[in-house]
C-alpha cells in the first residue's frame, strides 16, 4: 500500500481516539466529574466553593435573576438566566459550564476580566471554562443566554 493510502487509512482511527473533552487549554477533568454528582440549586443561592463545588443551577427568566449588574451580552427578560453568590479568597479561579453561554463574575460593583477563555463544542460534560483573578470577599457568578432551564456549574479556586 502506498504510503499516501496508508495514512489516509489511518488518520480517520487516530482522529477518533482523541481524549474525550481534550479540546481545553486546561484540565477540566475534575469540573466534569463534580458536575456529574451535582445537585440541583435554585438560582440565587449561596455556594462554598473551598476549594470547589458543583451544582446544577436552576434557572429562572433573566428578569427574575437578581443581577448584582446588567449582564455585558444582554439578553431577553424572557431568557433562562440565574445566579450563584460565594464568598472568594484571593487569587485566580475557574468556572466551568455545561453548555455555552454567557457568564459574568461581579466583585465589587464591577465585572471581574477574564484571565482565559477555553470551550470544547464536543465535550458532552463541559462546554465553557473561564479563569477570573477575584479579591477577598462576596463574589456573584451570573448567567445568562442558556439554551435550557438548568445548568451545571463547577466553581474552583486554582490558585490562593
């Protein structure tokens, strides 16, 4: 067989033992097993993330949600949104979502920015993963622009 054939031949099999959700510029393993044993939670709650937690987040029309601020890609009043409050320690965290959607971290009157950004469209447990710096102190995860009514959340201090 000539080699051109051959790699051909082969490039679809190798294609197909990629590591499920490797598409990620971090590991997520461990949000996507949390987030498979989590439980369901009504939007508005207060999470202990220490150093992580899992939930699968209720949600509620956007204009219910209780935003501490408008979210920054605006949505529809109708829309499925929600939010989650906890208390971070200093340093960068991460917070990793099912599905794609629009997520905002609100510290002190003002949306923290993203440190990174990393998705995988094809990973079944995990869409979205964002890294934010945060301070000492009352932090509040906003979500909104979801496809469903829930969805899981992994929140994890990375670094104090």
């Amino acid at each position: 067989m000539p080699l051109a054939a051959a790699l051909l031949a082969v490039g679809p099999a190798l294609a197909g033992d990629a590591e499920p959700c490797s598409g990620f510029a971090w590991d997520v393993r461990a949000d996507i097993a949390a987030v498979a044993a989590a439980e369901m939670t009504p939007s508005g709650s207060e999470i202990r993330p220490a150093p992580a937690t899992a939930v699968r987040l209720l949600l509620v029309d956007a204009g219910k949600a209780g935003f501490a601020l408008p979210p920054e890609q605006a949505q529809s009043p109708a829309a499925p949104a929600g939010t989650l409050r906890f208390v971070a320690r200093a340093g960068v965290w991460r917070v990793t979502t099912t599905e794609r959607l629009w997520f905002d971290v609100v510290q002190d009157g003002r949306s923290a920015k993203p440190l990174g950004f990393s998705g995988d469209p094809t990973c079944e447990g995990a869409r979205k993963s964002v890294r934010f710096e945060l301070k000492d102190g009352p932090a509040t995860l906003q979500v909104s622009g979801s496809p469903s009514r829930t969805v899981g959340v992994a929140v994890t201090a990375e670094r104090p």
